[in-house]
C-alpha cells in the first residue's frame, strides 16, 4: 500500500502506530533484504568453480514513504515549502544475472568447447514434448549410439546431415553441403557406421571445427555430419536459471535467435577448452563485508529503537 498519497485511507490509529515503530519496520526490512544479498552472494561464492556460471548481484530500492506534510506551491508573497516524507524500509529491487564471458580454460579434450562471444549452446531433454535448454557449458561427449551429448544426456541441437546412412564427403569448398537448411535444428549423430558404395564402413574419429562444423572419418574418407547450432537473445539476462548450468526462455528474454557459430555476435567455438565461472572473489568478499555491517547496523536500529520504547514505558515508573 502506497501511503504517500492515500492517507486519507487508512485507519484511525494506523499512523499513529507506524509513528511508534516505523523505525522497527525500517529495520527489520534491512535486515530481511540484506539477508537475500547474503543468500546471492554465498551462491556465486559457492560456483566460483562451476563451468559456465554466472553471477548475480541484487540491487535495492526504497520501499514506501509516509508523507507527514504535502508540498505547497508558492503564493503571493509566501516561497513555496518542499514536503515531508518519511522511508519505511527497503526492498529487493531486481536480482541482476550478471552475463559476461568468463576466462577460457584449456582442457586439451576434443570436444570440450568455448563460446568466444555471447551465444548459447541448444541442447534438448528427453519425453514426447522435450524441452529445449541454453547453455554455455560445452562439455559434450558422444554416446553409445553416436548421439553428441552434454554430461547429462541431453543431446546436443545443430543442423544435422540429410542423409545419415551415406553422408556427403567433406568438400573444403562447399563445407556445409549434405546438411539441413539454415533455420531448422535436429540431434547431432554421428553413427558408429555408414555405407560406401554399397560397403559398411566403421567410425574412426571425429571433430567440430571453429564454426561448428561437425566431421567425422569413416575408413580413410572424411563426411560431413551436421553443424552445431548457436543460440543469441535481445536480452539474455532475461533467461530463467533450469539448474544443471542451463537456461531457459522466459518472457523477457524474447525467442532464440539461431545460426551457426560467429552469426548474430554469437562467437566462434574454441575447441578444448571451457568456460570459466564469471565470478570475482574480490568483489563477492567486499559484498559480503559490506552487507554484514548493513545487517549490524540494522540490527542495532532496531535494538535502539527497543530502548526508546521502553524509555518511554518507563516513564509511568
């Protein structure tokens, strides 16, 4: 409830009351607010090593005011006199998702992967209407059935090859021949084996190159497999948080723009390495300091207060 303007609503004795233990209120609102600081902190403290994460940070505002006297304009020969408000405590204001690049971290492992920009991997979970997840941790494997995997199973989105049983061969020239169209996205496989010329031929190795081109060697003859599709947002601090360093779209996020690796600012991939949390420890520790003695100094408001109350008790002693 706004009580700047709406005085005229509330009860009898309302004000009164808020004139006897605002300051309390006061109080106990900075310590509950400063506690959810503590609660963000701690968290990015605690994922310092996590792959990938970024850090949140929260930021205030100033809750309701109680207006002890309105404005009044200049008159005649009278100045005009500022109104008289009173804060009644703080609130959370937003809790900012912090998404800057994160440091590379070399791993040497093929397909381990870093997003040189500000794009997300698109990665979908299992059931009949499997739900699509963004994420910048690009710890990929590849599992029993060739499907390119992160590390919990969830498959790896790309534009996939047209024809998996006999892929088109590798042409430097024509690097993104005998895969699917810009625009449309499948699970990238690379099949344990595929015919030539009417003859089976097994999986030898395989690589993603900068741009996400997935490849793969069959015999002595090198196939192209599909590309890894890379997701960019308006406003990627709108994502919602799904746990297991994904993401997903929220309603201010606005719809995933895809394209491959380097379009829309996206960044290219830098196989072998991974990225690290976005945390400083300096900054964290200087928060957790600071919102430590807001919470002391809250908390001695609050006893202050107490001892004015029970002054003013005592004077029927």
């Amino acid at each position: 409830m706004a009580l700047s303007n709406d005085r005229e609503r509330l009860p009898n004795n309302y004000e009164e009351e808020i004139k006897m233990l605002r300051s309390l209120y006061s109080g106990v609102s900075g310590m509950k607010n400063l506690q959810v600081k503590m609660d963000v902190v701690s968290n990015n403290i605690a994922n310092v090593n996590t792959t990938a994460f970024k850090s949140s940070r929260v930021m205030f505002q100033d809750m309701m005011n109680q207006t002890v006297a309105n404005a009044t304009a200049p008159e005649g020969n009278i100045g005009g006199v500022n109104g008289k408000q009173i804060g009644l405590g703080v609130q959370v204001g937003s809790i900012d998702t912090m998404t800057g690049t994160g440091a590379s971290q070399t791993t040497g492992r093929a397909l381990d992967f870093y997003i040189a920009g500000s794009g997300y991997f698109m990665v979908q979970g299992s059931g009949a209407n499997p739900v699509t997840y963004y994420t910048r941790d690009g710890a990929f494997l590849r599992d029993s059935k060739g499907n390119l995997t992160n590390s919990a199973g969830m498959k790896v989105l790309g534009r996939t090859s047209t024809n998996l049983t006999t892929p088109t061969e590798y042409n430097s020239n024509t690097p993104d021949a005998g895969i699917s169209a810009e625009g449309t996205t499948g699970a990238l496989v690379i099949p344990s084996s595929i015919k030539v010329e009417g003859q089976v031929v097994n999986f030898s190795t395989m690589a993603v190159d900068a741009n996400g081109l997935v490849t793969a060697k069959y015999g002595d003859k090198t196939y192209t497999m599909g590309k890894v599709s890379i997701a960019t947002f308006n406003n990627p601090e709108g994502l919602e948080h799904a746990g297991g360093n994904n993401y997903i779209v929220s309603n201010n996020s606005g719809a995933a723009i895809v394209g491959g690796a380097g379009d829309n600012g996206s960044g290219k991939l830098q196989p072998g390495a991974l990225e690290m949390s976005n945390v400083d420890l300096s900054t964290e520790f200087t928060e957790m300091i600071i919102a430590s003695r807001a919470y002391q100094a809250n908390s001695r408001s609050i006893t202050t207060s107490d001892e004015m109350l029970q002054e003013l008790i005592n004077l029927k002693r």
